[in-house]
C-alpha cells in the first residue's frame, strides 16, 4: 500500500533546536545543584523528549520540577536564533503536500504555546501541515504510541498507508508501537546508532519524496 500520510517530529527532524534547547538545561540544572559526570551524553539522552518528562527522567518532581520547566524554558528560547530549519525541508515540505491525495501531521513534545509561537508562526511551510498533536494534546507522551494514534485518527489514516519521521528511539518505539512504519531522520540524530534499526533512513529529508508500495525511499 502507497504511504501517503506523513506525520513528523519537530525537533531534531525539520528544524535544529539542539543549540536552543540543551544548553539551558545543563546550565539550569547546575545552578539548582544538579550535576552530570557525562553532559554530552546527558544532552543526547534527554534532548527531544517533552520538557516535563524529560525532568522526571532526572528524578525532579513537584515544585521543583515546575520551576525548573519554566526558567529552562525560558532561557532556552531566549537562544531562538540558534535554530536552524534543516536542508530542503521547505522545498521538500512544499513538494509533499503538492502531491495528491498527500497529507501532512506533526506530533511533536512542544507544548501548544511552543509549537503556535516558535514553529507555526516562524516558518510559512507549517501551513501544509493539516494535523498536530502537541505535548497537550495527550495525557502520554512518545515512547507512547498514543499521540501518533491521536494523528491517525485525526487524519483519518490506516496505519499502512502512514510514516512517522523522526530523530530519536522514543520516535521509534511510538511508531512501532502505533504499527506504523518509522523513518529515521539521521541527518538530524544526536545518536543515529539508537535508530539503526528505522524501516528506514535519510541522509536529508530530500529522500522521503516518495515511499512506493514495496516501501522504497526514492529520490
């Protein structure tokens, strides 16, 4: 069956945010006494996980938590101008979506605020995006297949006829999870070997222009 249902992770898939995101976590956590004997590997591990799971994955919890979410938040988007969109996104976004019967979804771990203020509003190829499932629109989150399931639903796809594109191994679980095959965005992975085993992979979104049947990345 021809794919013709794309859903996309944000992070780390269409845009950069790494340079935005990380740093201000590190930075955050070490004035609050939290330190790592590994940062690089700590980045990688907690980069583009919802910002609320990611901090629980660190054993935070209750006020803290919330305090920490907020200042890291905050100071991570004062680095906004770090982001870069990836390579051929635009063009390959727009191609997509000019091809019939194609649809396009995102499910991302921006919040609704985030994704409107800082991806929607920043970017004109957001507009062929027809479904998004933000971090508030489950009450799970990726590895969970739920808000790939919400995207389904919405788009009122089968999962064979669906892709999930994405950078990290909670991408891959979700879409298995979700019985949909899972793309691995290795351009744009901190760690590209946790995805080694995608249905398949992309040096550059200019790949995913077509999945035929037989599941065939063309250019």
């Amino acid at each position: 069956m021809t794919i013709k249902n794309f859903i996309f992770d944000i992070d780390g898939t269409l845009i950069n945010t790494f340079e935005m995101y990380m740093p201000a976590l590190i930075d955050v956590l070490a004035e609050d006494g939290h330190h790592f004997t590994d940062p690089v590997q700590a980045e990688k591990d907690l980069y583009g996980i919802a910002a609320t799971d990611a901090l629980h994955k660190l054993n935070l919890s209750g006020s803290e938590l919330e305090a920490i979410r907020k200042e890291w938040i905050g100071r991570a988007y004062q680095n906004f101008g770090r982001v870069r969109v990836f390579a051929g996104v635009p063009e390959l976004i727009t191609q997509l979506a000019s091809q019939s019967g194609t649809r396009l979804a995102i499910v991302t771990s921006k919040t609704r605020a985030e994704y409107r203020q800082h991806f929607q509003n920043q970017y004109e190829f957001a507009k062929y995006f027809s479904v998004v499932v933000t971090a508030d629109d489950t009450q799970l989150h990726k590895p969970s297949a739920e808000p790939i399931l919400l995207a389904l639903a919405r788009l009122g796809a089968q999962p064979a006829t669906a892709v999930y594109v994405g950078d990290m191994l909670t991408d891959f679980i979700a879409a298995h999870a979700a019985k949909i095959k899972f793309t691995g965005a290795d351009y744009g992975s901190e760690d590209p070997q946790k995805i080694a085993d995608a249905d398949f992979h992309l040096a550059s979104l200019a790949g995913l222009i077509r999945l035929n049947g037989e599941g065939v990345v063309q250019s």
